[in-house]
C-alpha cells in the first residue's frame, strides 16, 4: 500500500491515490473489452483515498445497473470503474494502471472472464484466471445473469 498520482492522456485529469495495493487485476468481459479496446487492467484503490483535479472533465456513464464507468471529456481516456450497487465494492475505484505515473513494484496477481479473452491477448505470471462461470459462483450470481443485460 502506497501513494501514487497519474492522469489522463492530455493531463486535464490527474489524481493522487493514498493506500494503492501493489496488485492489480484484469477483466476481459465483453464490456471491458469494449470499453478499453482489449482488457481492462486496473488496481482497486479505495475511494476515500482518492483526490482528483480536473473534476469539470471527468464524465461518467452508470453502464450497468451495478457500475459506472468515467472518462475525460478532453482526451477520452478511460479514468475508472465503479460500483455503483451498495456494498463493499462500492468503496473501491477500479483505475486502469497505464493511468499511473509509476508502477514499479506493483503485479498482476488475477485475471477474471479468461474465457472471454481475445486471442493471443495474454499475460505472464502465475496467478489466478477464473472463467465467468467461476467469476458469477464468487458473486453469488446465477449461471445466466447476462452483464450486457442493461451495459447500453
Ligand atoms: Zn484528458
Ligand atoms: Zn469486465
């Protein structure tokens, strides 16, 4: 857990991050696909910790009925994932790590939806990689919950 900045593409956006984990995952659902052009590869920083600048161009779109996802209305990077359903989720930020300044020292320790993935897309390491069945088992959530029920 350590304090690490970043920012958008073009800078408008910036924001400083007290207690980011020295892990972050990846999500290569059918949303985060589209979203990011690939996978979504983000660390999960809590909330409170979180100072932004740049507030007027951060936009934000509830993409599911559970989360939002944010964007810099100057640049169009992608700036978080948020869940937006009560719960202990709803407490974290999910910030894609090529947002950071510096990630030294930080590893990716899971993949989720890897039966989703995109061909030849992969990354190294010996860390865990659940299929979206085993993802929706982990939430509680039925075998034909469709994530794209509500995504538009
Ligand atoms: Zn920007
Ligand atoms: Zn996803």
């Amino acid at each position: 857990m350590t304090e690490r900045s970043g920012q958008c593409m073009c800078g408008a956006v910036t924001f400083t991050a007290r207690d980011v984990p020295a892990t972050y995952g990846a999500c290569h659902c059918e949303m985060c696909r589209r979203w990011t052009g690939a996978a979504l590869v983000a660390a999960t920083v809590p909330a409170k910790g979180i100072t932004w600048t740049g507030n007027d161009k951060i936009r934000k779109i509830q993409s599911s009925d559970w989360a939002e996802r944010a964007w810099c209305d100057a640049c169009g990077t992608g700036l978080y994932y948020h869940v937006t359903a009560p719960g202990p989720m709803a407490e974290n930020y999910e910030i894609p790590i090529g947002l950071f300044d510096d990630t030294r020292g930080m590893e990716m320790t899971g993949e989720i939806y890897i039966d989703h993935k995109i061909p030849s897309l992969g990354f190294t390491g010996d860390h865990s990689r659940l299929t979206r069945k085993e993802v929706l088992k982990q939430f509680g959530l039925a075998e034909d919950f469709d994530t794209l029920d509500d995504g538009d």
